[in-house]
C-alpha cells in the first residue's frame, strides 16, 4: 500500500504552519535568551528598566512563546485548531491597540506596530490555513461521493 500525497493545499497550510511556527519560536527565543536586548529596544527609556523583574517577566513571555511555537511547529492542525489559534491572537491584538493608541500609548516604542504587523499574520495565516483545509475536506467527499460503488449498473447517485 502506497502513502497518498497530501492535497496541495495542505501543502501549503503545512508550510504557513511551519513559518508561524519558525517566528513565534525565534522571538520567543529571543526573549527568553536575551531580555535585556528585548527591553531595551521595546520599551521607551522610561520603563526600559533590566532590573530582575522585568528581565523575568520578559523571559516567561519567551518561554511560554517559544513553547507555542514548538507546539505549532509539531502539530497535526485541523480547520478547528487553526481558527482557534487565529481568535487566540484577538487578545494580542487588543494588546497592540491598547499600548499603540489607547490608554498605554507612550510605554512602548514605535518598534510595537511591528509586533501587530506579526499579530495580524499570524491571525490571517490561521484563518487562511482553516479555510485551505477547509477546501481540501470538501473535496475529498466530493471524491468520495463519485468513487461510490456501482450496484445492478447504477451509482447511489443515480437512485
């Protein structure tokens, strides 16, 4: 018995999956490494302070990003899972507006609106990946329904 190939559109879904994966991982990372760098650069000199809880609290973040990213990285996602992982990202999302132009405006640096181009991404890619698997598990019953077997020289469908 032969392994069929993937419909491409998992394909694809597949490798969207894998650089989300990739990114939140690698900023996770760096977090979770290098705090102080992260700070430093996000933070306006107010607040950019490295004293020990901050550089804690900045390295839990990457910890706990950098465990989403190798869970993304390594699961089998279904249209479900991955509209689940896009409404995740609303609160990351009310983040960046709170702190870019609400009531935080003036704690991070310009460098935030980075972090919401990274948000929107991820959000879209999840509803994109849903949607292109979406399209593949309708296929496939579609497949399913023609490949009927034939009784007394008729389909199922013809009944």
């Amino acid at each position: 018995m032969t392994p069929q190939n993937p419909p491409p559109n998992a394909i694809l879904a597949q490798r969207i999956q894998r650089l989300m994966a990739v990114g939140y991982s690698g900023m996770g990372s760096w977090c979770l490494l290098f705090p102080s760098t992260v700070i430093g650069l996000s933070l306006v000199p107010k607040y950019a302070t490295t004293e020990y809880t901050p550089t804690l609290l900045m390295r839990c973040f990457g910890a706990q990003a950098t465990t989403c990213g190798v869970l993304l990285g390594t699961a089998n996602m279904t249209p479900k899972s991955f509209v689940a992982f896009g409404l995740a990202m609303i609160p990351y999302l009310g983040f960046n507006y709170w702190f870019g132009v609400g009531p935080g405006k003036g704690v991070f640096t310009s460098l935030l609106w980075l972090d919401f181009v990274g948000n929107v991404t991820f959000c879209a890619g999840s509803f994109y990946c849903a949607w292109l698997l979406g399209q593949d598990g309708e296929e496939e019953e579609e497949e399913e329904e023609e490949e009927e077997v034939e009784v007394g020289g008729r389909s199922r469908k013809d009944e």
